[in-house]
C-alpha cells in the first residue's frame, strides 16, 4: 500500500535587500526588515516535511530557472492529500462557468 503525500498551502516571504550591508547571510536567521528592503511574498503548497513556520527554504524560480534562496515560510494550513491538491489545482479553469460573470 502506498504512503498517503500530505500538502500545506504556505505563505512564504524574502527580504530584498537594497542595501547590501549587512549581508543577506548576517540576516537569515531573522525576518528583520531594513528602511529600505523590500518584502518579496508567494504562496504555495509545499509537501508537509517542508511547512514548517520559521524555516527558510530555497524556491526554484518558474521564469529563470534559478533557486532562490532565503524564503521564510510565515504560515501553513492545514495538512491535506495530494489528491484533494491536484484535484483543486485546476479549479480556476471552471472559474467563469460556475460563476455569474
């Protein structure tokens, strides 16, 4: 029998530095923010060994194909199986249909 995945929908947030002092490596074991950074901010769903808030985790990036590192997950939901996850990943296809509008 095979071993049931489980996924949570995670917010996950990265600090963009504008300045480069103090470096990014200095900062990685916060979510301190400078005056002048910028808050980078997806969500996703990540497999359950991953959602786990305050860990950070590197993304892969769709549009270069770069992994990014320095995510911080700030919030996961409940766990849920893969699935119910891929059965709801296509929902929006229908959106228009079983909508008024």
């Amino acid at each position: 029998m095979a071993k049931t995945k489980f996924y949570c929908q995670c917010s996950l947030q990265k600090i963009v530095r504008r300045d480069p002092d103090p470096p990014a490596e200095e900062v990685r074991g916060t979510c301190k923010r400078q005056p002048k950074d910028t808050i980078k901010t997806t969500v996703t769903w990540l497999p359950l060994k991953y959602a786990l808030v305050g860990r950070w985790l590197k993304l892969k990036n769709r549009d270069t194909g770069e992994w990014e590192d320095h995510w911080c997950v700030m919030s996961a939901s409940e766990p849920r199986p893969a699935a119910v996850v891929e059965a709801m990943s296509r929902d929006y296809l229908n959106q228009r249909n079983v909508s008024d509008v």
